[in-house]
C-alpha cells in the first residue's frame, strides 16, 4: 500500500498527496560480478586490465573480501553496453521520434519502435532512414529496455557505414570500367604497319608499271 504523507493540498479536492517511495538502488554483490564476468568471457586477469585494477582485486571481489566500487560497477555496465554492440546481438529494438519533441510546436511526437535480430539488421535499416526528416534522436535498446546504442554513436556508425558503402560503390564502378575497355596499345599490328610502309593504291601501282614498259621499249 502506498504511503501518504499530510502537507500542501496541489489538486482541489485531495487532502492528501501520496508520497515517494524512496527505494535503495541495489549493489553489484560478488555474483553479480561473476555473472558478468563470465557473460563477456573475460578471464580475471582480462577482467582486471578492462577496469584498471589488478587480478588480486578481482580475486578479492569475487571471494566477498572487498565490497566493490561503484565506478567499477558503472565500468562493467559500460563494458556490457559495449559488448552488445556486436553485429550479430539481438534481439533489439530501434527507437526514434518522428518529430522533434522539445520543438515549439504543440503536435504530439510519434515514438516510433521496430524490432530486428540482430545489431546489424536494425543499422541497415537506421541507415536507410539516416536522411529522413521524420528520423529523430534514433537509439538501439536490448531486450530489458537498456540502450545499446547512444544517439550519437548510432548517427556516427551509420555514417561510417555510409563512407564505406560509397567507397565500395566507387572502386566497383572503376573496376568495371577497366574490365570494359580495351588496353592501350593492345591492338595487333597489320603486315604493313609493321614494316613501316603504306598500303600502296592500286591506281599507282598500274602508273609505274606503264612508265616501267615505255622505259624498257625505248631502250
């Protein structure tokens, strides 16, 4: 049962306003951390190297011995978030608004949701709508509804993507055109080319055998 507490009414008509049940953010205890740790398959010395610590700080984590750290904790949920980021995760979701949601108008914005298996599947589609007007503080969530991919890093990956596409879409164009045309200097050489003489007109070669024969009659 919720609890209630006496104090300034804020609605007509309510002589008590419900409190807020204030609830303590739970810790990541020695299972939890193990847990993670075999989830992203670290081995405890690799463990140890992601967050900046030593392997017996690890060990003493994971045996109870040391409560550990909330910058620790926040680092292995970056790391989880990171480690989602894989092509082949899923199932996700991507998330965007169709207009912008702080702009001045007073039109309700469309939160727009489309599920896809996997990463790489919901960034072709991102990909796809990154020039459309009505594509807006898009984000990448998993399954529980944490994000995966930030706003930011989901327009620099798919303009990444992008270059790439247009690097791929250029080099095959040029190899194309190589494969079509003809080589330089790859065309064969007739008989006469080749010895360096014109092919004689036969008009001139009937000429000089006349001059040949009144040469001869005269001598």
């Amino acid at each position: 049962m919720a609890s209630y507490s006496t104090g300034p009414l804020h609605m007509a008509g309510l002589s008590q306003v419900p409190a807020r049940d204030k609830r303590e953010v739970r810790s990541m205890d020695m299972w939890d951390f193990l847990k993670w740790r075999r989830t992203l398959r670290y081995t405890q010395a690799e463990a140890a190297e992601k967050l900046g610590v030593n392997r017996a700080t690890i060990q003493n984590w994971e045996k109870g011995m040391t409560r550990i750290s909330k910058a620790a904790e926040l680092a292995c949920n970056e790391l989880t978030r990171f480690w989602k980021q894989r092509p082949d995760f899923g199932p996700v979701a991507l998330v965007y608004a169709e207009d912008p949601i702080w702009s001045q108008s007073e039109a309700t914005s469309v939160l727009r949701g489309e599920r896809f298996p996997t990463n790489d599947a919901a960034m072709e589609r991102a990909l796809a709508l990154r020039q459309s007007p009505q594509f807006v503080s898009p984000h990448i969530i998993d399954r529980s509804g944490s994000v995966v991919w930030t706003n930011i890093e989901l327009l620099h990956e798919c303009d990444r993507r992008a270059t790439e596409q247009t690097a791929r879409q250029t080099a095959q164009r040029s190899e194309y055109t190589q494969d079509t045309s003809p080589p330089k200097g790859s065309g064969r050489a007739s008989p006469d080319d080749a010895s360096g003489d014109k092919p004689r007109d036969p008009g001139q070669s009937k000429s000089d055998a006349g001059e040949g024969g009144s040469d001869s009659s005269d001598i």
